[in-house]
C-alpha cells in the first residue's frame, strides 16, 4: 500500500502477529461428530451441477457443450423438473436445465450428507433457509438451500437424486 505523507500508528491501537505457525494438514471429519453434544453432519460436493439457463438461450448452449465441446450426452434419469439435457462433465453430471422466469444462466451445486435429516437441523441452526418450493424433487429425503450469496445447493444421501 502507498501511502503520501508521514503515517502515525499508536502503540497501543495496533497488535499484530506476525509470526509464522505450522498447522497441521486439514483432515476430513468423520460422517457425523459431535460437537457441544450436537450431532455436525459431514457435508461433500455431489456429482451434479446444474445450469439454469433462458428460454432463448437454451438451444445454444446445449449446442455448445454437445457439438462444439462434443461432450458425452447422458440420459436424463429425472421424471419432473424442467427441460433438461445432461452432459458428463469430468466426474460430474452438467444439466442444462431450460428455465423460464430467468433473465440470465444461474449455476446450482449439490452437495451430499449421510444423513439429510442431521443435514436439515443443522443448516436450520445455522440459520440457513430451505427453499424446496423452487423446484420439485424426486426424493423424500433430498431438499434445497440456498448459500449467502444466493447460489442454490441440492442436499441429497449419496446416491440420491444422481
């Protein structure tokens, strides 16, 4: 950072550490811990992305990621929801989902517990909004949340809606 002219700092108004620590290497918690006598689901990143693209868009982009990319087209497993075509994607599942009510594409993330009812109580404690009525689901179990910056996440088991 520049600074022009003298800069004051006040002894007693900074406290910095500028001393370099060795963390241990993060590791992965176990499918369910407890903490404060609570049950902490495990949560990981599912298979499947989501894009929810514009009417008018929709038939490019599917034109991208099939003829231009010539990614592998997948059968569409899923008997509600929108138009959808699917697309291996690395390991994962891209749906192109046509969406009308979207003025602009927007990604969707799943993300997958052992336990979704574990799954349920703790993202409400930690004050996270379900929001179930955006999309109909094929499961009994699986459900939607949105994150702090809006973007929509499936919390599925494994296996679940794939």
């Amino acid at each position: 950072m520049l600074v022009d002219g003298p800069v004051h700092i006040a002894p007693d108004s900074v406290d910095l550490d500028v001393s370099l620590v060795d963390e241990p290497p993060v590791t992965r918690r176990a499918a369910t811990d407890r903490t404060n006598g609570q049950s902490r689901p495990s949560f990981e990143g599912g298979r499947n992305i989501a894009m929810k693209v514009p009417p008018h868009q929709w038939e490019a982009t599917v034109a991208f990621y099939r003829d231009t990319l010539a990614l592998r087209e997948l059968d569409n497993p899923f008997t509600s929801g929108p138009q959808s075509t699917g697309f291996a994607f690395g390991s994962n599942h891209l749906w192109i989902d046509r969406v009308p009510g979207v003025s602009q594409a927007e990604l969707w993330l799943q993300v997958t517990t052992s336990d979704t009812a574990t799954a349920a109580h703790h993202l409400a404690a930690a004050g996270v909004d379900r929001c179930d009525e955006i999309e109909p689901l094929d499961s009994d179990t699986a459900f939607w949340v949105t994150s702090p910056a809006a973007i929509v996440h499936l919390v599925s088991e494994p296996g679940d809606a794939d």
